[in-house]
C-alpha cells in the first residue's frame, strides 16, 4: 500500500525572508508581508501569521495593507528565491526521510515515504521528526500522510494541526471544500453556483455531467484524490547527486532480471563514487514501470562504502518488496549521501588473526529492523539504575567508562519498575514473600539492602529520595531485583512501597 507524506509551509517565503535576515529579522510580533506586481498593481502576496491577525492577506492592495498597519514590515516577493530554496528543502529531505521526494510549489513538499516509516518507529513517528526537524530551523510546518498524494495535499491544508494520518479518502476527505482537490478558481466558483460545497458531495453526483459542464481536469482531480487515478512524483534531481540510469528496450519483471541490472548499476556507482573519493551511506533504488508510477527502495550503512558485492546484497535483500507491476522500463541508483571515504592504515600483526569485521552484519540487521533498534550499551555515570546505561551505535568506538563492580545488576531491566505488593519487617530488612502480576512468590534466600540516593541535581522530587534493593531468589530458583522507596525512618524519603525493577539470569 501506497503511502504518501505532504508537507505544507503556510508562511514559506515569510519564514525564508526571516531566516535570510537573522538578527535584523523583525521580531516575531512585527507584522510583516511581501509584495509584488500582478499587471499595473502592487498587491500583497505573502503575509506572515501577525500580519493575518491584523487582517491582511494574499490579494489585497500594498497601499491598503499600509494603511491599514502603521508598523507593517514590507519587503519584495522573491518567486525565484523561494522556489530554489525549496528544491534544497526537498534534497535535505530526499537524504533524511525517503527515497522519493519532489518539491511541491509554491508552499511543500511531497514525499513517498512507502516502506520507509519503520525507520523513524511508525507513520505518526515520521510525521513527528518532520515537523520537529523544520520548525526547529523556523519553519510554520503542518503535515499530513495518506495512501494519495492529492489526499495528503487536501489534507495537510485544511486538517492537519499540526500532523493527520488517515488511510485513503474515507470521511475525513469527504469533508473538505472542493478547493482542497487543486482545482482552477474559477472552476471552484463554479462548483459553488451548483451548490456543491464539500467534495463529498462532489463525488455523490453524476460523472458525466461534470465533465461535460467543467472538462476532465474536476474528475481527474477527483480520481486522483480516492486512488482511481495515478498521479506518478518526480523525485528531485540536482547535479551534485551521485546517480546512474539504465533504460530497458523491453519491460523487466522477473526478481532474478531485476537483481542482475542492480548489480550492474552498483558497479556503475562505485566506479563514480571512486573517481569522487566517496563512499556511500545510503543508497536509493528506483525502479520506473509502465504505467508511469516509480517503486523505490532505501538503504543505508553505518559508515561509508563503495564495496560492490555489500551493496548489491543490501539492495537485493529488498527486491521482494518491489511490485514490477506490468514491467518496468528503466531503473536508477542514487546516493543522496555520500561522504569522503578514508583508507585506514593497517595495524598490529599481520601473522595473528584479525578482527571481525561486523560493519556487513550491522548494516544488514539495521535495514531489516530499522537502524533506531540497533544498538550496544555502555555504562553512563549515574547510580540510578535507569540512567546508568547509553545507547551507542553498533560501531561507535569504545569507551572509556567502565561498570561499577560493586554490586551485581540484573541481566534484565524492565523499562519501568512494576509495582509488587511484598510482607517485610523494617527498617531494612527483605521482603519474604510478593507478588507479581497475580503470582506469589516465597522468598528462599535474599541479599541486601544496596542504598541508591537520587540525584538532587536533576530535580527537587529528588533531593531526598532513597531506594534500598534487594536480590530475592523464589522457591523456583527465580532471582529478581526489588526496591522498596524510602529508608523505612523518615516519611519524606519515600512511601515505602515495593518495586519489581529487574530480572536476573
């Protein structure tokens, strides 16, 4: 199934014109508007969010909007400036989130990010670091993610506050105005005489009279929206990307036919890559078909490479995903990253054995789980057992920390300490019997108590707060790490209530 990211930036070339300025920006409260010729008139034809408080908007009079607002920032509308940087916005996006993007002008993004979500933790996670990513550079972002692009687009515009996902059509489209479906205004008004307000309703009525009264654009907008029509992206192309291409003079189908060229194109691709003194960290595959819709996959290493065999391998562990549909006619093999690959000398004895290599196995577990759950740990200089771990990156150099051996830790720590109802004599004596999730559990043997403070640097919750854990071993020989709140004297080190918080063996 199809699935479809639109990025929308209400206030794209106010946000960009404030960015450009940096510290001679005006402040956020200033109303602030661009302006431009539309024949003999000078119109307004962006407006900033202070600006659209006062009332001002896209189409009315320069000479009014002055005065109108005393204080009104004016500055000149700069098509060329913003359609340029939004190719730049779609090649950052192109190498962060999908293998498919195109800008989509005046004011967005569209990204097909199929089979891409598991990256990023699910299509909502996506949506998330989207905006998280531009309106930490300054950027008014909404976002919307759907099995269409014209529904995503809809969607984006109208709903999204500040992200939606939604499968394909459903209520949610029906809803919209029919301006949502990127039809001419005057065809709009059109719609409007009919009284047709929502495209619900659009799409209830007869299709013939439609297209004889406004031609075939309505409908196909419409079919495009509810996934009856293609509406194939044209993924965003710029000199400095590291790309080759192969045409077929007849259509391609088969996995085997479809491996071969791939591995073609990756020799092709390295042999640039070597000349470029690059090595890539991802690599997108496009395959173009017959109908006119591209299928694409990604992948990515943990560090730079031009290794061919390990880069065929990678692309082809994912060809089952492609659906060749009638054929296709052409592939592409792009790397949106690249960066300097640097031979490291070889060290130590040539004659002993060496190290393992594990960057293939990394790099092959991370495209089939997703590269946020691979990971090592390593200690972290903190005695509070949830805080004294970090994650690293599977290929992450060592490091110099090391863990404390004063106490054994569980080989399992639940991500959150369960409550466990437990009989134990105070102040610091173990518990002799609990029980968990509904199960009592005998205490044969127990060993403690290990004193953990809080840190009183982090929060004030903390500043007196004690844990004292036990190691318990049941009469099955089960071990478990239990603490109990508080020092079991003084009431304002904790409640004194009991914790399961970790598993032994």
């Amino acid at each position: 199934m199809r699935r479809v990211v639109s990025l929308y930036l209400p206030t794209w070339s106010t946000d960009r014109l404030r960015r450009r300025l940096g510290p001679d920006s005006p402040s956020p409260e200033t109303p602030l508007v661009l302006v431009g010729r539309q024949g003999r008139k000078r119109l307004v034809l962006a407006a900033d969010p202070a600006a659209l408080a006062h009332r001002l908007h896209p189409g009315m009079a320069a000479t009014q909007a002055r005065a109108l607002v005393g204080d009104l920032v004016v500055h000149d509308f700069d098509p060329a400036g913003d359609a340029s940087a939004l190719d730049q916005l779609a090649l950052w996006a192109l190498r962060r989130y999908a293998p498919i993007v195109a800008a989509d002008p005046p004011d967005g993004l569209v990204l097909d990010v199929t089979g891409a979500t598991h990256r990023y933790g699910g299509d909502q996670a996506l949506l998330d670091d989207l905006i998280a990513q531009t309106t930490s550079v300054g950027l008014n972002a909404r976002a919307a993610l759907a099995d269409t692009w014209a529904s995503a687009h809809a969607l984006a515009r109208h709903l999204a506050l500040p992200s939606l996902t939604v499968e394909r059509g459903g209520p949610a489209l029906s809803d919209l105005p029919p301006r949502a479906l990127r039809l001419p205004p005057d065809m709009v008004e059109g719609l409007g005489r009919l009284g047709v307000d929502t495209i619900g309703e659009l799409e209830a009525r007869p299709r013939a009279p439609l297209a004889l009264r406004f031609g075939p654009e309505l409908t196909r907008r419409l079919d495009q929206a509810y996934g009856r029509a293609a509406e194939p992206i044209t993924p965003i192309d710029t000199p400095d990307l590291v790309q080759v291409r192969r045409v077929f003079a007849e259509p391609i189908g088969a996995p085997e036919t479809l491996a071969r060229y791939t591995l073609k194109l990756v020799e092709a691709l390295c042999v640039d890559l070597e000349a470029k003194g690059l090595g890539a960290t991802r690599l997108d595959l496009r395959f173009e078909r017959v109908d006119n819709r591209t299928e694409a996959i990604r992948v990515g290493t943990a560090r730079p490479v031009r290794d061919v065999k390990r880069l065929t391998r990678l692309l082809c562990d994912k060809i089952e995903t492609v659906d060749p549909g009638l054929g296709v006619e052409a592939m592409s093999l792009a790397a949106p990253i690249a960066l300097p690959l640097d031979w490291a000398p070889i060290a130590g004895d040539l004659t002993g054995p060496a190290a393992p290599e594990i960057g293939d196995l990394v790099d092959l577990l991370a495209n089939r789980l997703g590269p946020q759950r691979l990971y090592r740990l390593a200690p972290a200089q903190s005695d509070v057992p949830e805080r004294s771990t970090r994650k690293l990156p599977p290929t992450a150099p060592p490091v110099t920390e090391t863990w404390p051996r004063r106490w054994p830790r569980p080989s399992r720590l639940l991500d959150r300490p369960e409550a466990i109802e437990a009989v134990a004599l105070l102040p610091d004596q173990p518990p002799v019997a609990f029980t968990w999730r509904r199960i009592r559990h005998r205490v044969r043997r127990a060993d403690g108590p290990e004193r953990i403070f809080g840190e009183w640097w982090r929060r004030d919750g903390e500043r007196d707060a004690v844990r004292d854990y036990f190691q318990l071993e049941d009469e099955a020989g089960a071990r478990f790490w239990v603490y109990r709140r508080g020092d079991g004297e003084q009431a304002h080190t904790g409640d004194l209530t009991w914790w399961l918080h970790g598993l032994f063996g």
